[in-house]
C-alpha cells in the first residue's frame, strides 16, 4: 500500500513546479469605477516560437454583462528592450520602441433588422509597429483572432484570457530581454521584463498551452501560484 507513494510526491512536486513558473508578470489594480474591463493580472513568457500570455481581466472582458463597453486592452511587447526600434510617439514615454501591439476587444454587433439579437465575440489583434508607427493602430496587422474561430490560439475562460502570438516573423527584433507595457486607461503605465527569443529564452518561458491546448492553463490560476511580495509591474 505505500508503494505508490513515491509517485504521488512526484506528482505533487511536478504541480508545484509548474504552478512556480506561472507566476504573474505584472498586476494592476483596478478602480471599482471603470468602465471597461481591464487586465489585473497578466502572466506573459516565450513558449516555443510563441509569446504566451494569461490575461485575467477585472471582470468579463466581452458579452452581454458588458454590452457597448466591452474589452478594449493593448498589451505592447519591445521585442528587442530598444526605444531605437518600433514605435515613436511625439512624447517619450515608456510604450516608445514597442514593437509588437496585442489588442484585446470584446466585440459587439448591431442587431439586425429581423429581430435577432446583437451577436459577440472576443477578438485579438496583432500588429507589427514599424518604425513609422506613430501609434498602436498603426503597422502591419499580423493576425486576427476571434475566440470561436481560432481555438488552438486564443480561448476565454469567464474572466481570463490564454493567447498565443506567433513570434516567427522576420520583421520583428530579438533580444535577450524583452519589455512589457500596459496602459489602463487614466492610470500610469505598467512595465515588466521577461525573457526574450534569443539565448534559449523560448525555452525556458512559461507554459501555459501545452501541445496547443489550454486545458492545463485554466488550472495555473495567478492567485494560487507563489509568487514575490511586489512583483514587476505591481502598481501596488
């Protein structure tokens, strides 16, 4: 009978471990008074040739509960920790050199004229900010992703939202170290470093799909992980 218990402290240690390496990149804390949802807590790394991100939002970021104010979040990567590259804006601040825009929406239609009701979705842009990019709408859209269509790379699970961002492209920079900001609206930015596609950093980065699922993700919940007293990017 106590055969099998070298196995389960295996398994306990295995949990234990991958539940370390999902600790959160930054936190926010948001304002009961938005209104939109907004991201409070984001977990984002390289996985393979992919950046994977778990971004848990205040509260549900597309549906009925938020009708016309809905998601509307821009997560900004500088691939490269380099201001010289991607986007310029006419004010230094920190989304200068960002390279890669992630655009989270909930969106919702207008209903159509036999009755039935608006439809929704959640929907994730991806654009490459060049360095003519004067602003996160501008560059080149490098996917689009609704949460009904693109299964293997985007799903929502009530609050949380798993992506995965194809890194592959030659035209985005790479670097050891890559540089995350996030601007909640009338807030100060959030940044927060993790590691980047050069030097074995794809890796060594989280796992929150495994072998394209993310049924593994839904049970690495940020609040559960161990994590330090003041994270990066913790606004406090």
């Amino acid at each position: 009978m106590k055969r099998p218990l070298p196995l389960l402290v295996c398994t306990l240690l295995a949990s234990t471990s991958f539940a370390a390496k999902e600790k959160s990149t930054f936190r926010y804390n948001a304002p009961p008074d938005g209104e939109r949802p907004v991201i409070v807590d984001a977990t984002v790394g390289p996985q393979g040739s992919d950046f994977a991100m778990r971004l848990r939002f205040n509260r549900e970021p597309w549906g009925e509960v938020c009708k016309s104010r809905c998601a509307n979040a821009t997560l900004l990567l500088d691939t490269d920790s380099s201001k010289q590259t991607g986007l310029h804006l006419t004010q230094d601040g920190p989304a200068n050199g960002a390279d890669v825009a992630i655009v989270v929406q909930g969106v919702r239609e207008a209903a159509t004229e036999d009755g039935a009701p608006p439809e929704t979705w959640l929907r994730v842009k991806v654009r490459l900010l060049a360095n003519d990019a004067r602003s996160a709408d501008d560059g080149e859209l490098l996917a689009e992703l609704n949460h009904r269509q693109d299964t293997e790379r985007l799903h929502v699970d009530e609050n949380t939202v798993y992506v995965l961002v194809d890194a592959t492209s030659p035209a985005i920079p790479s670097a050891r170290k890559v540089r995350v900001v996030y601007q909640p609206p009338g807030a100060k930015a959030v940044q927060a470093s993790i590691p980047g596609m050069i030097g074995g950093g794809g890796g060594k980065g989280v796992r929150i799909f495994k072998d394209g699922s993310w049924g593994r993700a839904r049970n690495a919940d940020p609040r559960k992980a161990k994590s330090p007293a003041s994270p990066a990017g913790d606004n406090g």
